[in-house]
C-alpha cells in the first residue's frame, strides 16, 4: 500500500496542488507554518524535507504538542531552518489536488477523515501524528504520538541530516553521535 501510496505522490517535476485551506498558526507561535500547497510551491526551488503535521480541531494532545513542543525556540529554529513545516488537518473537507490526483474528504458516521491525511498515515489514523516526506515525495516516515521537545528535536536532527537515507541501522548509527541541547534529566536517588 505505501508503495502505491508514493507512486501516485512521487513525481516531483510537474506537481500541481490546489488547496483553499489556510495554515492554522500556533498562538504567537515561532514556527512559520505552510498549506501544503506552499510547502510544495517553495520545494520546486529550494529542496527541503516537508515537515507535516497531521491534527484534528478535537484532539487535545495535538494542542498540547503545539504549545509545548512546536514553540519550543530550539525546536522552532529547526523547523523554519531545515523544513517546510505544514499543518494538516486531517478531517479537513477541501479537495487537494496533487500531481494529478485529487485528494477529497471521506465522510463516515458524524466525521470523515482527508485521503491525504490516510495515505501519510498509512490508514493508521491516529492523533498527533508528524510525518517527514522526502524532498522528491518518494517516501514519508509517520510518527504517531505526543512528543516533548527534547524528544522531538533528536527526531529534526536525524532527518535534517540526511540519516533516514543511510540505511537499516541509521537510528542505531546516529543515536551513537547525537547531542542533545537540553540539560539531561537529573538522576533519580538510589537507596
């Protein structure tokens, strides 16, 4: 399914996007947010890994997330510097129409979910979840979950720097070498 999912995604060269959604921007937030159409108009000129994050208007740990991780200076400096930051609401009812495949609202019971937002996610719906797309949109990592910043930050590093394209031990490789900004966590008390 992933494979299908990026081959209607992957041609770069003549995507067309059309969206009348505007970015939801964080309360006095620092991180500068795009559509997904922006995100994609601005990776024709400058090639950037596209940051998404895929909320719902109802999901509590996804306003928890933005003001206590995407406001984070530190965070917010690596979002802006190294990726198109989108937000994506993913019961969203605006058509997205992307290398020639329109993307629509699928209604179900008293909600819906955005085709978009399911093939991001893999169909495994689940809120907040961020997903860093590849710069050529052949691949997308989703990672489900509220993430604090000192977390969340070694999750910026690691695909900024290129280490999701190194292979099967990537993680393992640059865990070894990552240094966290954040004053590690005092230890706890031993008897």
């Amino acid at each position: 399914m992933l494979g299908l999912v990026f081959a209607m995604l992957a041609p770069l060269a003549q995507a067309q996007v059309t969206a009348s959604t505007k970015p939801m921007l964080a309360e006095g937030g620092a991180v500068k947010w795009y559509t997904f159409e922006q995100a994609i108009e601005k990776n024709k000129t400058e090639k950037r890994t596209i940051f998404i994050d895929v909320y719902t208007d109802w999901c509590g740990w996804c306003k928890v997330m933005d003001k206590n991780t995407f406001n984070e200076p530190q965070v917010a400096k690596l979002l802006n510097e190294k990726f198109y930051a989108v937000k994506f609401n993913a019961e969203q009812t605006e058509d997205v129409v992307f290398n020639g495949t329109t993307f629509k609202f699928v209604p179900y019971g008293n909600k819906g979910n955005h085709q978009l937002a399911m093939a991001l996610l893999n169909n495994q719906m689940s809120y907040p979840t961020v997903v860093f797309l590849n710069e050529n949109y052949t691949s997308a990592f989703p990672i489900p979950g509220y993430r604090k910043p000192e977390e969340f930050h070694k999750y910026l590093v690691f695909f900024s720097e290129g280490y999701d394209k190194k292979g099967e031990h990537a993680w393992q490789d640059f865990d070894k070498v990552y240094k966290s900004p954040y004053p590690a966590a005092p230890a706890a008390p031993s008897n």
